[in-house]
C-alpha cells in the first residue's frame, strides 16, 4: 500500500495491515461474508510482502514496533504462526530503543547515534500517540505481562510532558513539524496505550494514566470543529480549517477502546483541570535532559522548557540555542510554545498549507535580519545550557547567532539567564546581545483584550467558553519594546496557535523582562 497517491512509500503497509486486522476483530460481524474475505484476502497479501519486506530495519521506532504488531495480528488472523515469530523479532528489535529509564528514541535515523552533543533522536508525540500505542497493544494480544510492563514504566517516564490542559510537551520532539500540541499529526492518540497501560496498574499507575487519558481527550475535544479534529487550539481563530486526517485517526484509537469494551475508562468528559496525579504541585524543581538537549523547570504554577537540542532530522526545524521553547501556566495555559524554527512542508502531503492568514514562527528567539538573510539564537545548536542551585530555579544559556546552516553571524555573542519564582508567579529574563532583538510570541487568541501601557503589555486569557481565565504581563526592565504588527495576532500551524508579537530591542546590549500571571 502507496502511503499518497503522489508517494511512492510503501511502509505505510504495517499500519494498514495492523487497523484493517483490528476492525475485522472487532467489528467484522457488521460485515456481509463476501466483505470479510475481501478483507481477510488483503491482509493475507500485504502480510506475505511484509514478511521480508527490508526497507524498516533502520527506519523510525514507530515502524519498527507497528511492523511487529501488524505480524502479530495478521499471524493470528491466518493462523500463520510464521508471521509471528518475524513479529517477535521485529519487537525485540524495537526494545534495544527502550532504555531502562522508559526513554524511547529512535525517531530519526540512524536511530542509536547519539548527536555531537550526545543527544538521541527523541519524539514525545510519536511516542506517546503511535510507539507506545502499539507496544501495548501487542502485549495485551500476547498476553505479555513483561512487556506490558515496560509499557506502564515507559508511560510513567513521558507523563513528564503532559501539561495539565492535557496538551503534549513536544516542542523538544526531532518530529516536531506534526506537533499538533494534543499530539501528532499523523498518529492515532494516546488514549489506547494509557487505557491499556491501566490495567493491571498499581493504583497509583492506574489513576496517573487514566486521568492523563481523560485529559487529553478533553483536550482533543476543545479542538475539535464542527465535529472535525483541528490540528490545534486556535485554528478556527485563526481561519484554518479542519483535517479529516486527524479526525480518523483519533476516531480510529476510540474505536479500539470500543471493541475492546474499554471506551468506559475515559469517562464523561469530567473536570477540566487536567491530572491531579501527574500535576500535583510539588517543590520547585529543575533538571538537566543530556539524552534531550533540554532543561525543564517546575516551579509553583509554571513549568518551562529551554531547550538545546542538536538532534536535526531535518534542517531548520528544531528549536535550540538555550531558548524556552514552551511555558506553560496551570491556570492560564500555554504562554510560549516553539514550533518549528522555520515552517516547512517536510511531509507535503501531512501537512497543511496556511490560508490568508499571518503565518510566522513561534519560537522566541533572539533574531538579526540582513539582506534578506535570517540571523537566529534558535540555529545554534552549539549553545550551552547551565542550571543554577539555589532556592528558585534559574537556567542559563549561552550562543551565538546563525542561519539555518549553522553559519555564524560575526560578533553576535549572546547570555540569558531565566529565573523563575517558587511559586510561579513570574518568570524574569535577562540578556545580553550582542546584535539583534529578542522576539517573543505570547500565545494569545485573537478575541483576547490586549492594554498597552509604557514598557508594559497586559493580556487578558480567555477560556473556550470565553470566560476570564486571568491575566498575563510582560514588563520590561531593560530595552524597549515594540509590537511590529500592532494588536494583529501571527500564527503558526505548528503546534496550532496565535500570538502576540513582541519585540524587545536592547538598551546597551542588554534586554530585561517579567512575564507574570494572575488569576
């Protein structure tokens, strides 16, 4: 099977074979007996080309482990167990990118190749909404207890990337041009592998799952339009229409859960304040990810991530240069997210065309334009990243400018430093730059009331349903600030969100700010 009309990739094929077994599983008496032959035929021949089919052994993990499970479930469809001994193999194969931690990389090739920096190729979107999906799935068909635990370890691991709205921490992901902040583009969603992953949990794994679960999926719900499923939270603020991709693909995880009898599990929609298990507030905190490239800070209400990744998959697209490539406010919502360092249509046809609309990177950046050259803090893979002891977490970042190939732009040395207050009231930045100015996209939806004092801008959130959620400020202390298109908001399609557009120019080199919220 042709992934595109217009695609000659066929490794598409494991996932087709994988669904098609499932729906015939589950709902195959809904069929007349000359359809399920039909079907039955199909997987019979895309399970023979698949057998010593060549072309996944070094691809990305997610393939990998959807190759297995495919076998698995055409072998036991067919009764050939032939298919699933090469499934066995292909999921061990799969395992040497699960560390003992419950890290899974190996999205991006080669897979096991560490970064200069001694990073590995890591997507939390793909993880948590296809690899791990799969990996649960083939153990519950196995019957694999074993696995099924590494699963449940491997979840616990990436729970750190779910934010209390129920949106995904991907702005660190090799994959992150399908960042869609619910998940991933092109994947099936998280709610299988949680739900599955629940049974059989200690109760304390058992309640972080299925409320990580149920916030997701209210998350999910919040974007959906007119019963289709945008690829983010403020796409039809911004004019975008819906993609029916998303929209089966998420359709296709619940009906799983149908089939299984597990679709109960994810509840009624509930509180909307996320997971009490994963987000309890704890003690201000900030760790050092050499595996990721990151930083990230728990402190009160925020959680941040600064990020300096050298792991590309493909030019231009991480976010790097010890830049905070999300923050996140438990009552107020995303505040920063980065998306791509410059969009492109990597995959052309998984990815949507922006339409009559402002569309401009999110990342916040320090950024020099000349001659039509961009000169960006977010290119520098380079940079170093520190994190200071003390009693409120502070993470310093260190670089200099580049273009998308990582030349570097004569005398453009730069320093932040984020200092974050224990019970995350604010966030203070302070820099020093050389050349340039310090851009900074504050997420904001285009109906949110915006008040423009001297130094000062103030956004008032709004939650879906329009009501007040509170206030967000942007002080500053040091340099001047601008806004380049006024109260218009940008938007960027990945991972699906307006902003404000702010620009900060230095005052002798140096550029100072708070960012604080109330509620």
């Amino acid at each position: 099977m042709l992934n595109d009309i217009d695609s000659k990739w066929d490794g598409i094929t494991v996932f087709y074979v994988a669904q098609l077994a499932d729906r015939l599983r589950f709902f195959g008496d809904l069929l007349d007996e000359g359809t399920r032959q039909r079907w039955t035929d199909r997987i019979a021949r895309a399970a023979e080309f698949l057998l010593d089919y060549d072309k996944l052994n070094q691809n990305n993990v997610n393939y990998s482990i959807g190759w297995a499970y495919a076998l698995e479930r055409a072998g036991s469809l067919l009764g050939i167990e032939l298919y699933r001994k090469r499934g066995e193999a292909l999921m061990d194969l799969g395992l040497t990118c699960l560390d003992e931690k419950g890290l899974l990389f190996g999205e991006g090739v080669p897979r096991h190749e560490r970064s200069p920096r001694g990073c590995l190729p890591v997507d939390i979107g793909y993880n948590v909404e296809e690899s791990l999906p799969l990996m649960a799935l083939y153990a519950h068909e196995r019957g694999d207890d074993a696995l099924m635990d590494r699963v449940r370890a491997a979840y616990a691991w990436h729970l750190k990337f779910l934010l209390p709205d129920g949106g995904w921490d991907n702005s660190l992901g090799t994959r992150k041009f399908k960042w869609s902040y619910w998940g991933s583009r092109t994947t099936d969603g998280a709610c299988v592998g949680l739900v599955l992953a629940a049974q059989g949990a200690c109760d304390w794994q058992r309640t972080a799952f299925l409320e990580a679960a149920r916030a997701n999926m209210r998350q999910i719900s919040n974007c959906q339009v007119d019963g289709l499923l945008a690829g983010g939270p403020h796409y039809a603020d911004a004019g975008q229409s819906p993609c029916i991709h998303h929209s089966f693909d998420h359709a296709k995880a619940l009906a799983i859960l149908a089939g299984m009898g597990m679709l109960g599990e994810l509840g009624d929609g509930g509180d909307a304040q996320g997971s009490a298990t994963v987000h309890a507030v704890g003690e201000p905190t900030s760790e050092l990810y050499p595996d990721l490239g990151i930083a990230v800070v728990n402190a009160g209400d925020l959680r941040a991530t600064i990020c300096a990744t050298d792991w590309e998959y493909k030019r231009d697209i991480c976010t790097s240069g010890g830049m905070i490539s999300l923050l996140h406010h438990r009552g107020l919502g995303p505040v920063l997210a980065a998306g791509m360092g410059s969009y492109r249509r990597i995959e052309l046809a998984n990815m949507q065309v922006p339409q009559r609309v402002r569309h401009e990177s999110l990342v916040p950046r320090i950024e020099v334009l000349r001659d039509g050259s961009v000169w960006s803090s977010v290119f520098d893979v380079r940079a170093s990243v520190s994190s200071g002891e003390g009693e409120c977490p502070v993470v310093s970042a260190s670089g200099v400018l580049r273009d998308a190939d990582h030349s570097e732009l004569s005398k453009s040395e730069y320093s932040v430093t984020y200092a974050f207050d224990t019970e995350g009231t604010y966030l203070e930045v302070s820099a020093n730059l050389q050349q340039g100015v310090m851009v900074l996209p504050l997420i904001s939806r285009s109906r949110e009331p915006v008040e423009t004092e001297e130094g000062k801008v103030i956004i008032t959130r709004l939650g879906v349903a329009d009501t007040r959620l509170g206030a967000m400020t942007l002080e500053i202390l040091k340099g001047s600030l601008r806004l380049p298109y006024g109260k218009e908001r940008i938007f960027n399609l990945t991972p699906g969100f307006q902003a404000l557009k702010v620009e900060i120019a230095s005052g002798n080199e140096k550029v100072k700010f708070r960012l604080s919220f109330s509620e």
